[in-house]
C-alpha cells in the first residue's frame, strides 16, 4: 500500500504545482487634474461571466488592493460623491482590465474628474437682486439652493459636466438666462474643477392655468387607479443612454442617435393622482403645449394637450393595449449567433419609448403598446448592422410607421458589418467617438476607449461615411443635443467603410469635450 500511497501524494503535488496561480490587483484611483490619490473611491470589478466580482474602499493615498483574484478581464465602475469616472461610457463602465493567470500583480490607474463649483445670481421681475428665491440645478433639478439678501446662490461640489439651471415658484418659473420654455434656454458646460461664475437668471412672470379632467378606459368607464404625469413636450427620460437606446459589448459602447435638438432638460411637474371619482386635476399648469403621460398598469399612453386657459373637461380615453411581435435574421438565411441580439426602440410622436430585445434563437415581442406612429430604432449588440428592418410589407428604416394590433410583425435583417481601427496620438485613455456622417435620426455610433498606446477598433459597421475623432473628459449627457455633437466632428477625420470593408485611421491628440 505504501507505493500507492506515495503515488497519491506525488500526484496531489504535481496537481497543486500545475494549478494556475490567481494574481493581485493593485490600483490607483486619482484626480484627473492634480493627479493626487482619492480617498474614499468606491472601487467595483465584474468579470464577464459575472462568476467573480470584487468591490474595494480605496485608502487615504487612494489606492486599493485585491489579494487573490481570479484570471480574466474585469469591467470596472468607479464612484465617488461630486467626481465622474473619466473613462465610463453611457453606462458607467471603464474600459476592461486584464488579470493573467501566473500570479502576476496588475496595477491598473483609474482617473476622476473632480467636481466643480458653480455661482451666480437671481434678478426679480423689477429687475433687482431677489432674495430667498429657490434655485434647481439641472439636469435632475433634484439638487436646490437658496439666494442670499443680494440675489446670489452657490451650488458646490458639482459634477463635471453639461448642467442648466432653474429659479423661482410656479409664478415666475425662469431658465437660465431667461426663459420661460426650456427649449429657449441656455445650458453649459461645467470643467471639471473648476469655480464658474456669472449665471445670472433674471426671472419672468409664467403665465399659468388650471386643469381638470377624467380618465376613461376604451370602454368609457372611469379609471380610478393610475397617475397622470404632465411633461414637456421636449422632456425626455435621462434614465436611458444619453443618445436614447445603448449598450456595451467588448469594451465598445453603441448608441442610437435620435437627433434631439434641446440641450436643456425641462423640469419636470408634480403628478396628479387620480382620485376615486376617476378625476385628477393640475392647479398651475405653465401655458403651452405638453403632453400627459398616463400610467395605469399595465399601459402606459401619452396624450398632447395645449393649455392656453382654465381647462375642466380634459377627458382622456384610454386605448385597449396590444403587443408587437418580430423575429431578427441574418441577410444570408443563417442562424445568428447567441450573442447576435438586437435591441430594439418603440418611440411614438407623444410619449416615451417602449423597449425589447430579440435575435440568437429569441423572438421580439414588445408588450402594452397603444395604437399610434412610431419610429423603430434597432441596434444590433454583435459585430453586426440593421440592413433592412420591415413592419409588415413596410419600410421602417427612419420613416414613421404605424403600429396596431394588425400592422403586422417587425422583421428585421442583418449583416456582418465593416471594421474601423487605428491609433490616437497621445491617446492613452481617450474616448473614441465614432458618428456616420449623415447625423441622421436611426444611425448608430459608437464609442471606446483607447488603450494603453492609444489603438482602438470599432466593428459591426454599416457601409458609408464616418466621423472619427478622440476626446477626453465626454460628458454622455452633452450627447442628448445634436449641435454638440456637430461641434465635435469639426475637427474629426473622414473615413469610408464599403460593404464589410475595413479602414484604418491616424487620429490627431485628444480634444477636451466639456
């Protein structure tokens, strides 16, 4: 027995020598303009497959250690009150982190753009400092503050980034620097750092209106539990990517452009309940024209109003909801893969957008919409791009189509896309922003990080024309306005893809993008 015993031992030996050896992470985190250490940073690492996930606390010199992690590439998150992760994409994410397997230690560097601070002042109507007057702090408008005896009002600790601002009651309600509709209005950049002065609001008098109505179901009978949602029409919700529909795949961001003009999000109005009568009423409603979303689980419906005097017979009618259907299939008849999904974006005229996914083996199928016209936006998660995409016998590619419960289903076809890549000079950790020429309402761009000698690559492109540029310190909200968007590709190069064709480009350093 003793042979075999030696023999066991010999081969637990030689298994646990030829075991792989997990490595350390040893990271900084740091202020991307002092380049001194932040304490505090809250610091999370998921691998891909989401089997290992490491959450640290870094120290006073701002750094943080993981002592056994596993092998395999890690997205990082990074958080701290008043500072933006410098390398996030829409969804907060930094470019992934590579631990080998052989015990080797990985010292990753993360930036934070420091918050800024923001001053200003508030003239009444007649013109003079006003006092005690509230300030919002778009684009939430969640963070308030009041002015001093002469009128002026400091927000501090504020993220970098694309802000606005709001002052006065429901009276005199004014945007930064003074206006009444917040399609008017003025927004700004916040530098990251930075101590910002001269916003001065010089407020209006709103002229405001009462409104009361019912609500009914299709059948014509009062609906007693729901909540009426009064919004303007320009609002949008900014819980969705900046651009509107988003995702990330292999470090690489995609995002839909809807082509939004405002760069000022309005503030929202408080809910009206419906109460057990089925009425519901708004006592100060600024005049104008808005839209009231109404949410009754399960539908969701969006009806314009124009408000131009006291309104009592607001009666809405609800419709009887419907769901939507559709497959996704490669342009030449094969099965896509299992990753091959494709999001897709139901957005009516009035109203906010309805989401699904299909593809990889899964059908679409979009629950609780109302009869109305819709534009489709589909965004292909895979190395693919949308060739064709049908409701029924139509064509939906950025054209207004109407859904109803017999409109059909959406078909939508793919094809493996074209291949950019290329170098930034001096572009370690520059965001790579990519935009089709055309700027068009449908069209995807894309977004990645550069590495550590500034090499980037961006697949699953449609053919055509391109704008390629690289960034630094990209505030994803700046992105809901397309004129932003046309200011940055001023100084971007031009490159060409033909049908899943591939280019190669040189970019020139990094513009700041606040």
């Amino acid at each position: 027995m003793k042979p075999a015993i030696l023999l066991l031992i010999g081969a637990l030996a030689l298994s646990a020598q030829d075991a792989p050896k997990n490595s350390a992470i040893e990271g900084i985190v740091v202020n991307s303009i002092s380049g001194a250490g932040i304490e505090g940073a809250k610091v999370e690492l998921s691998n891909r497959n989401h089997k290992h996930n490491y959450n640290e606390v870094t120290d006073a010199k701002g750094i943080f250690v993981v002592e056994n992690a596993a092998p395999g590439d890690y997205i990082p998150v990074i958080h701290k009150n008043g500072f933006v992760f410098s390398s996030a994409n829409f969804g907060g994410f930094g470019t992934p982190i590579h631990v080998p397997v052989g015990g080797d230690t990985v010292r990753p560097r993360f930036e934070l753009q420091p918050p800024g601070t923001l001053r200003g002042r508030v003239l009444g109507l007649d013109g003079n400092p006003a006092a005690n007057v509230e300030v919002a702090l778009g684009p939430y408008y969640s963070a308030t503050t009041k002015t001093t005896a002469d009128g002026r009002f400091v927000f501090e600790n504020v993220e970098p980034g694309a802000h606005s601002l709001l002052a006065g009651d429901e009276q005199s309600r004014t945007y930064y620097p003074a206006a009444v509709d917040p399609a008017l209005a003025e927004g700004f950049q916040l530098a990251p750092g930075a101590d910002q002065g001269g916003y001065e609001i010089r407020l209006q008098a709103v002229i405001v209106h009462r409104g009361h109505g019912a609500l009914l179901d299709a059948a014509g009978n009062r609906v007693t539990k729901a909540q009426i949602i009064l919004r303007d029409p320009t609002a949008r919700d900014l819980g969705l990517s900046a651009s509107g529909l988003g995702s990330m795949s292999d470090g690489v961001t995609s995002f839909v452009l809807l082509n939004r003009q405002t760069g000022v999000p309005p503030a929202p109005v408080k809910p009206a309940v419906v109460k057990s009568d089925g009425t519901f009423e708004f006592p100060r409603v600024r005049e104008g024209d808005w839209f009231l979303r109404v949410d009754a689980d399960p539908l969701h419906q969006s009806v314009p109003i124009s408000v131009r005097k006291d309104v009592d017979d607001i009666n809405i009618r609800l419709d009887s909801p419907f769901d939507v259907r559709g497959r996704v299939a490669t342009s030449d008849g094969t099965p896509p893969s299992s990753r091959a999904m494709v999001f897709v974006e139901l957005e009516p005229l009035n109203g906010f957008p309805s989401i699904g996914i299909g593809g990889g083996g899964m059908p679409l199928q979009i629950k609780n919409l109302t009869p109305a016209r819709y534009h489709i936006y589909a965004m292909p998660l895979e190395n693919y791009y949308v060739s064709s995409l049908m409701v029924g016998d139509t064509d939906a590619m950025g054209q207004l189509v109407s859904l109803s419960p017999a409109s059909g289903e959406i078909r939508i076809v793919i094809k493996p896309g074209g291949v950019i890549a290329g170098k930034v000079e001096n572009g370690e950790g520059a965001t790579i922003l990519l935009l089709p020429q055309s700027l068009a309402a449908g069209e995807i761009g894309k977004l990645q990080t550069a590495g550590a000698d500034g090499a980037f690559r961006l697949a699953g492109l449609a053919p055509g024309d391109y704008y390629a540029i690289a960034v630094t310190n990209l505030d994803a909200r700046s992105m809901l306005n397309i004129e932003r968007l046309r200011e940055f590709v001023r100084d971007a190069a031009s490159v060409h893809i033909d049908e899943g064709g591939s280019a190669t480009v040189q970019l020139k350093p990094p513009i700041e993008a606040y």
